[in-house]
C-alpha cells in the first residue's frame, strides 16, 4: 500500500508537471512569444511555488494560470526587458573588449566575465523570488543579486542540478515537448528555496498571490 501510494504520488505529480508544461507553451505563443514568455514563465512558477507550500488539491490548473498570466503580464514584461537590456549590455561590453590589447583591457574582461557569470545565476532566481516576495522590479533585480552573492553553493547546487536536467532531456528528447519547461522550473524553484529558508534582509512574502 505505502509503494502504490508513492506510485501514484508521482504519477499524479508527473501529470501536473505536464499540464502546467502544455499551459507554459500555449500562452507563450498566445503572448507571440517575445511578450508571452515572461509573463507565462512567471505564472508558471507561481503555480509551482503553490504546489510547494501544499495548495495542490483541487488547484485548478488552468484557471489558476490564465489568472496568474493576466495579473502579471505587464510588470513581468517590464522586469524582462530590464534583465533582457542588462544582458544586451554584458554582450556589447564582452565583444568590445574582447579585440582589445593591453594590461587594463583585460582586467576589464575578468571584470565583465564575473559580471556575466553573476548574471546568469541572477537570471536562475529572476522567477523563484519575483513570485515568492512582494517587491518592485528594482528590488527584484537587488534582491536576486544579494542572493547571488551570499547564497554561492545554493547557487552552484542549482547550476549543477539544472545541468543534469538538461542532459536527461538531451538523452530524452521526446520529453521536452512535455515537462521540459515544467520540469526545469520545478527543479530552480526547488533549490532557489533552500535560500528563501534563512533570508537575509528579505522582502515581504507574497500573500495576496495565493487568492487568486
């Protein structure tokens, strides 16, 4: 009895994943994508931050999404575009300095590789800490940079674990049409959260998100 009951645990939560994942894709594309990701990215784990603090019974999927989409979309959009032009600016500074000589110029490139390296992982807690604290876009972007700096082996744990994800769709691809996107932001939610456990000057946890 207790092995059936993990069974269809897993099951169930297996199917979850791959509902949520279907949602993810659809209104990204209804959002034609470039307005649709970031929006549906962040309802996404908003769902899944549900699911982590036990509102899974009787959670409708797609109601609960189309709600979480539409009250997100303009300040989730805003918040990409800030990481997205962020990330614009690492690229035209790398390349410039890159065809550079001299002493300065590559002090500058180890400078604007640790820049990026911080950045990528900021970009890891973007939706985990948006969706579980109550803050503007520039605390968002403050908050996940502290938490870059003074969580490192959270980070590097999450990097490693996203990275085995990864590989386990490339040896199974026909799973990414699936849970890919499900299954990936499950696994950032579930690390990113190790951090959420002792906060440091951490913002107000979301509570109004969970009525909707």
């Amino acid at each position: 009895m207790f092995v059936n009951g993990k069974l269809y645990n897993l099951c169930e939560g297996l199917m979850r994943l791959m509902i949520l994942n279907l949602f993810w894709m659809l209104f990204t594309v209804m959002g034609l994508i470039v307005a649709g990701f970031f929006p549906a990215t962040t309802a996404m784990f908003a769902i899944i931050r549900k699911w982590m603090i036990g509102q899974s019974n009787e959670l409708p999927i797609f109601k609960t999404f189309f709600k979480l989409y539409t009250h997100y979309f303009i300040q989730a959009n805003l918040l990409g575009v800030i990481y997205l032009a962020i990330g614009a600016l690492l690229t035209v500074d790398l390349h410039f300095f890159r065809y550079s000589n001299g002493l300065f110029t590559n002090v500058l490139l180890l400078v604007i590789y640790s820049l990026i390296a911080i950045y990528s992982i900021m970009l890891l807690y973007l939706f985990p800490v948006y969706v579980h604290y109550e803050q503007n876009i520039l605390e968002n972007v403050k908050y996940t940079f502290i938490l870059t700096i003074a969580r490192p082996l959270h980070a590097l744990l999450m990097v490693i674990t996203l990275i085995a994800t990864l590989l386990m769709f490339r040896y199974l691809p026909g799973l990414v049409p699936f849970c890919f996107g499900s299954v990936s932001g499950f696994v950032v939610m579930k690390i990113a959260s190790l951090s959420f456990v002792w906060p440091i000057s951490a913002p107000k946890i979301r509570s109004t998100v969970d009525r909707h």
